[in-house]
C-alpha cells in the first residue's frame, strides 16, 4: 500500500495542504472572536483558560492536531480526510487491527450474544466466555487468575482503589500513567514520587518515616511516553528488602517485550510471582476493549466483591471477549510479531538519532521525538500531515512543561518502505 508523498523531493511544503479536525469537532465555535472569563464562580473556573486559549491558538493558524475522524479500521495505514495517510502514533502494535480471524470471531460473538450483556458481571453481565477468557489471560501473564474491566484506566483504578486506602502507602516512579495517578487520588492512598526508573531514589523514598499499614511500589512495564523500560529486577530487590507489595502495569509492554509478548517479566526472565500485581490493557497489542488485572485467585475472587469499577461497570461486549480470545491465539502462534516489532521499533529510533532528532530514552515501540517547544510541536505535526503522515503530539500536562513531543509508535504491521518514508520526510523537515 502506497502512501502520499510530497510533490517536490526537495521542499516538503510542497505537499498537499488538507485541513485540520477543527470544523469536525467544533463547527463555528472557534471562528468567531470570543473572550472568556472563567471566574472562580463558573462551573468551568480559571482552569478552563489554558484550555480555551491554546485551542483557539491552533485553531486560528489551521493546526489543531487532535481529534481527527478516521473514515475506515485502522492500521498502518488509514483513510482521513478522504485521503490515505501512514499512522505512526497506533497502539496497534502487532498489527491486529483488521485480522480476518479476529473480526470473524467477534462478528460470530454478536450473532450468538448479541451487542451488549444488559448488566454488570456481578449481577447479570457475565457470559461463559468472560471466564474462559480470564483464564487464558491468566494463562498469558503466567498467574492464578484475571480479571478484566472496561478499560485498562479502570483497571488501575479498580485494583488500587479496591485494595488499598488512606491506611496504606504508594510508593510510585513520577511518570507513571495518569491512570494509576488518578487511582491513588481517589483512593487517598499516601502517595511519594520517586525518580525516573531510578532504584537508589526509590529506596530513599522507603527509608521515610511513614504511618502506613502497607507499602505498595508502582511502576509501568513500559512507559507510554518516553518508550524506555522499567527496572524490574531491581524493583524485586527492592520490594523484598523493604517487605512491600509491587505493581507492574503492562499495558505497553504486554505483546512488546519478551520474546513471545508475554511483558516485563519475559523481557528480564524474572518469575511472574514476584510481581503481586499486574495490569495491562485490551485495546493495544490486543486489539479489542478493555483492561486487565491478573493475580492470584484469593485476589482475584475479592476483587470481583469489592472492586467498585468491576461491580459497577456494564460487562465487556461479547465481540470484545471474542476478539481479545483470538488474538492471545495470534500472538501465540505467531510471536514473529513481536520480533517484527522490535527491528521496526529499532530501525526508526536508529534512524530520526541520525537526522539529530532526540528521541528521548526510548528503547521499544514507542519512539518519542522531542521538540520541547509545544508550538513547534503543533506546528511539525501539521506539517507532517500535510506530507501524509499521522504523528500525534503530546503536550503538557501529559508531559512536563518545556517537554513537547511528537509521540511516534511502530508496529509490526509497519513495512521498511513505511519507515523509510517518515525518515525521509523527516529529514527534510530537519533541512527546511
């Protein structure tokens, strides 16, 4: 499949100019002149401003880089404004998005279930299948027993607030996913940060006195915006010197690393039971709906009576169980994917560092490019579209101020042709 390139070899601005998602998700609102107050009384107070502000910004110069309606499935290639564009910022990461099995099985799964369960899995909502698909995630990540919930957001959310409280300490690295952030929050767990990937600051973090009943340690697999991994073994040491509990949230590392996808604890070949918790979600290497968390069965069975988002949230589709059933039986059939992944992942970070890119710590799938300048960023990643290219920006809060970045993701769908195009626009932006 051929993807759109500039008119001109040597000035990427010579590419076609297609508009922005803007008008789609705003209509009028942003092409009149308007002022906000956003007063302390609003319902939408001074914290709207920044808001308002940058979105009006983008909109104005024909930039706004979100939100943009894809008019067919995804994959490594997709249809958006009536054009074919190369995606680089996909979760797809194993290139399942469109198996001919994988949406045979779901389409099989609505002509016997149906589009919905109508209830909760504690009332009325479970299907045989949820189950037999619980025990083969369990089977994956190598444990007792799993658990899904409607998102991998709420996975997190379901584990940490249906176990721990303010009793309790969370001892966590500072670029965590929100998810697990916001979970903390609500749980009024006692939270502290500790640096990047770094064990020595964590440690320093447990040696502070502390009140709490119990100490859970956090980290992702994979950290979702920087592409590095995170420092298990280490993390095992730690939680068996100090006497924790540790968490490990594979959402990007589940069908990344190891060598059959099965996540971190592959990647380093450490005993999965190390870990006393694992997250991970549904909707990226496996290309269905959802989050998990798998866990011993004492666990498990608690959770199914005390995790809030578990009780209380409509039961996963069962065109979702049946798509994330089969492609576990993909990835296990056919972990050349995840090599495939790997070398893609590889060629492209090797490649942007020699056009003197700054591709952060990145060392898997997720390839950051960082701008810093968050108008820069904006504006590069209109510029991309414009040559064909889906790169999708990600700006503060998501990331620290002053650490803009263009979040590019490979997958193992991606051809050498692909990355040789993104290479090659690139490198023009980088000479322009």
């Amino acid at each position: 499949m051929k993807v759109a390139t500039p008119h001109s070899e040597n000035d990427v601005s010579a590419a076609k100019r297609f508009s922005s998602s803007a008008g789609k998700m705003f209509g009028e609102y942003f092409r009149k002149e308007r002022s906000w107050s956003f007063k302390k009384g609003d319902l939408l107070d001074a914290r709207a401003r920044r808001v308002f502000e940058t979105t009006a910004l983008a909109c104005s110069v024909d930039a706004y880089p979100f939100h943009m309606p894809l008019e067919a499935k995804a994959g490594p290639c997709v249809i958006a404004d009536g054009h074919e564009m190369l995606m680089m910022s996909s979760y797809d990461y194993l290139g399942l998005i469109g198996h001919p099995r994988i949406d045979k099985a779901a389409t099989a799964a609505i002509g016997r279930y149906g589009t919905s369960t109508s209830g909760a899995r504690l009332l009325t909502g479970t299907l045989d299948i949820h189950r037999e698909m619980e025990m083969k995630l369990a089977a994956f990540k190598g444990t007792e027993d799993a658990l899904t919930f409607s998102s991998g957001y709420m996975a997190n959310l379901g584990v940490i607030y249906g176990l721990f409280g303010p009793s309790d300490r969370v001892v966590i690295d500072e670029l965590c996913h929100r998810s697990l952030l916001d979970a903390c929050r609500m749980s009024g767990v006692q939270v502290q940060k500790f640096r990047h990937n770094d064990p020595g600051a964590l440690r320093e973090e447990l040696k502070k006195p502390s009140s709490a009943n119990r100490t859970l340690i956090i980290s992702d697999g994979v950290f979702s915006m920087d592409g590095d991994i995170g420092c298990l073994p280490e993390l095992v040491a730690i939680k068996k010197e100090f006497g924790c509990f540790l968490m490990m949230d594979d959402a990007h590392a589940s069908g990344v690393l190891g060598a059959t996808g099965r996540g971190t604890d592959e990647h380093f070949g450490i005993a999965t039971d190390e870990v006393d918790i694992w997250t991970g979600s549904l909707a990226k290497s496996i290309p269905s709906a959802g989050g998990f968390v798998a866990v011993t069965q004492e666990v498990a069975i608690f959770l199914q009576h005390a995790s809030s988002p578990y009780i209380f949230s409509a039961a996963m589709t069962a065109a979702s169980v049946a798509a994330i059933m089969t492609g576990l039986d993909i990835l296990d059939e056919e972990p050349g994917r995840v090599a495939r992944l790997k070398a893609n992942g590889d060629y492209l970070r090797h490649g942007l560092r020699g056009l003197g890119y700054d591709t952060g710590l990145s060392e898997t799938a997720i390839v950051p490019v960082v701008l810093r300048d968050e108008t820069t960023t904006a504006l590069f990643a209109r510029k991309l579209r414009d040559a064909g290219i889906i790169a999708a920006p990600v700006m503060f809060p998501a990331v620290a101020q002053g650490a803009a970045r263009l979040r590019l993701c490979v997958t193992a769908a991606h051809t050498r042709e692909h990355l040789d195009f993104v290479l090659d626009v690139f490198g023009r932006l980088a000479a322009a």
